[in-house]
C-alpha cells in the first residue's frame, strides 16, 4: 500500500504558504512508502485566500505538472492530520495515486453522467458544494442518485468572502474541462470514484454527531411548510416549553433557552442507514440537526430550518462537546478495527501496541490517506484545545496522510448534515 503525499502550511502571504506544502509533497514524493506517481489533487484553502485561488491553482499545477486533475473548496477553516487552522491563512493539499479511469472531475461545466449511463460508472463521490445555490440539499441528493451506492459525502464552501471551488481535469476525460480555468463559484463540484478505485483500494466513510438530545423523540402530527403544529399530536409549541422547562410568561429567559436549542429530524426510528441501533442518549447518523428559527404562538407552532413532513421523528437537541467527543471517537475506533486483521502477527500485534504507533503509518491499518469534513462550529473551540479534533482523529487512526476543511454544511448520503463531522478513509483492500 502506498500512502498518499500530502502537505499544510499557514503563511500571510500565499506564494510562502504553497512553497512550504510543495517542499513537504516533494519530500513524501520522494520516500518509498508514498505514492511517487499521483494523478489526483485535492486542495482546500481558508477564506483567507479565496480572492487568490486561481493564481494558487495554476502556481501549484505548474510546480506539479504529474497532477492532471485538482479538486476542492474553501472553508473558514481547514485542517490536516493532528492540525487545524482556524481563521488564519492557510492551505492543504493531498495527492492521490489512482488510475484515470476510476474517477472523474465534476462540475457545472462538466456534469457527472447519470448512473447506468454507458458512460462512467459511479459508485460514490467527494462533493463540494455552495450554500447559496437553490436547492441545494434537492441536489445533493440527485447527485447520490447518480452513483451505484447512493451515497455521497462532502460538504459546503463556506467563507466571509468567495465561495470558490476547484475542479479541472487536464487529463480530458470530461469534455469541457480541458478549457476550463479550473475555479468555480456556485452549485456543485467535485470527484466520483468507481467502485473499485484503484483495483485495490475501496472508501470507507462514516459520519459523527455533535449534539446530544435532551427531550423524547416525538412524531410529526402536523406541519404547514417549515412550521411544525403538532408533535404526537399535541400542539408543538406546548411540547417545547414543557421539555425545556421554560415558559412564555418569562420571554428573556424562554429565549435564551431556545437560542441554545436545535431539533433532530429523522425518517426511520428504529434503525441507522448502516443498520446500526442508535444509542441510547445520542444520534445515529440518521439523524438531521436543524436550526429553531421562530415561534409561532397563533398556530401552536415552532419554525425550523428545514422542511419537515408528517410522520417524521422529531428531537429537541443542544450542541454538547462531550458527546461530539466521544462520538467521534468511536466512528474512528469503527474504521481502525474494521481495516485492521482479525488476525496480527507477533510482530505487527507488537508494532501497533507500541507507543509510536499512534505517531506511525503502519500497513495493519491499511490507510492510504483520509478527508475530514467538519462543521465550522466544531473544531479546537469546541472540543476545548487548539486542534483537539484532529488530534482525537490522529489518535485513533495513527498518523496518517489526512486533509479537510471545516464546512457551512457537510454531506453524507444523500443528505445535508450541521453540526456533524464526516470521515473518510482510502483503504487498501486484504
């Protein structure tokens, strides 16, 4: 397995920035266990440098002149392994070693064909998105309908200046590309992958909750657009003040408490997607996480950032970072023992239960290289340290070559997630 060159810096100037991630690509490049012949970039870069993202687009495709398809986005933030850089400048780029044929470059100049088109084949793709286009979450989900498995994941540019995505494919193998300069603002772009990626290499991705519920999950009895009337049918307003203890005869102390407030909306119940259980006192990736945006006394009715239908399931929820701690943890502690053999070896038992394994690649773990997609509300500041995300990512799946970005929404499935994180792996089959 050869593990995927990559590269991060911050710097106020741009050009000083890319010129330290060239010298760390060229460094890895240049090491046995990595990819020496990469097709494939993904570069994300903070708002910081969004007004310079064709010029850091064409300075990195001239210093890199093997890499013939780029793709990626901006963020507020973004993040390599063990480090995120949040409001500073700041750039990260991974090069992935894959045959031009088991993926595609996308975008709005050249859209990814239609699943069973006779063209390719998608089973899965990297998205990237802008928050901005109409109906966004509708075309997510057409995109999922686009690939074998129906599962997408990625997220939403987000930025205090342009939303810019990257996507240009100089290989030619989508029509349109080859003239196109490569940066893109609204809809969508991004990657599809074929199922078999590499001929030996597959994803694996899984999704983590940052907001634990604090009320019973209810049924949705009624609904008018984005109001919900009626929660197990009883008014939906009563059913709020009740859970949170609050009541409308104190407005300042009722609206501080609703601030604080979100609600998960799900469509299944019983189970997760993956067949999971949900656990008790947490969401499973089912769930959606939505913001409260109003009341409405005159219909009984609270107002969501969504629209919800009738026979949905419902939770009053808050942001927690103790359960988004946990969670992730245990999303990364799925993937290390799903890739890791049932069966070690004396000698690799010995390796991973050392402790430089955490700071270590090892072939056990069978991860070329990883993208994490965060909300920008997450992050060092949520989690109580600087990077301490990445960290917990870092010390569950070893040192790894790992690049994302902190997004306004992040996509999983066929759906739009807030407040939840999206891991992914590269991983080299047995």
């Amino acid at each position: 397995m050869k593990l995927f060159p990559y590269g991060h810096a911050t710097h106020p100037q741009w050009q000083m920035a890319a010129a330290l991630v060239l010298a760390q690509l060229r460094g890895y490049l240049a090491l046995p266990g990595y990819a020496s012949a990469p097709t494939l970039a993904l570069l994300y870069i903070t708002d910081h440098y969004a007004a310079d993202a064709q010029e850091i687009l064409d300075h990195l495709s001239a210093e890199l002149p093997c890499i013939t398809d780029w793709s990626g986005t901006v963020g507020i933030g973004v993040a390599a392994n063990n480090v995120e850089y949040f409001d500073e400048p700041a750039l990260a780029v991974m090069l992935c070693e894959l045959p031009h044929d088991h993926y595609r470059v996308f975008s709005g100049v050249s859209p990814l064909p239609p699943a069973r088109s006779g063209l390719f084949t998608a089973h899965t793709a990297l998205v990237h998105a802008d928050v901005s286009t109409p109906d966004v979450a509708e075309l997510i989900s057409e995109m999922a309908q686009r690939t074998e498995s129906g599962y997408v994941f990625g997220g939403l540019a987000s930025s205090r200046s342009s939303r810019v995505q990257f996507a240009l494919s100089g290989h030619g193998n989508l029509k349109g590309h080859g003239a196109a300069c490569g940066v893109f603002s609204g809809g969508l772009s991004g990657v599809a992958f074929a199922r078999d990626v590499s001929g030996a290499m597959g994803l694996m991705s899984r999704v983590t909750q940052g907001c634990r519920p604090i009320s019973p999950a209810y049924e949705i009895t009624a609904c008018e657009a984005n109001v919900v009337t009626a929660l197990n049918g009883q008014p939906a307003l009563d059913v709020m003040l009740a859970d949170l203890g609050i009541s409308l005869d104190q407005p300042r102390e009722a609206l501080a408490r609703v601030r604080t407030t979100l609600v998960g909306l799900s469509r299944d119940t019983d189970r997760t997607h993956d067949g999971v259980l949900p656990r008790p006192g947490q969401f499973g990736a089912e769930v959606m996480v939505r913001h409260l945006i109003g009341l409405d006394p005159a219909r009984q009715g609270i107002a969501i950032a969504d629209v919800p239908e009738a026979g949905m399931t419902l939770a009053f929820c808050e942001r927690n970072a103790q359960a988004a701690r946990a969670d992730l943890i245990r999303i990364c502690a799925e993937i290390r023992e799903e890739l890791e053999p049932e069966e070690l070896t004396l000698a690799v038992a010995s390796a991973l239960n050392l402790p430089e394994a955490q700071s270590a690649p090892h072939p056990a773990r069978r991860i070329a290289g990883a993208i994490y997609v965060s909300c920008s509300g997450r992050g060092g500041p949520h989690f109580g340290a600087p990077s301490a995300e990445l960290q917990i990512v870092r010390r569950a799946l070893g040192d790894v070559p790992l690049i994302g970005f902190f997004a306004g929404g992040e996509i999983a499935r066929d759906r739009l997630y807030g407040y939840t994180g999206v891991l992914t792996v590269f991983t080299a089959r047995d």
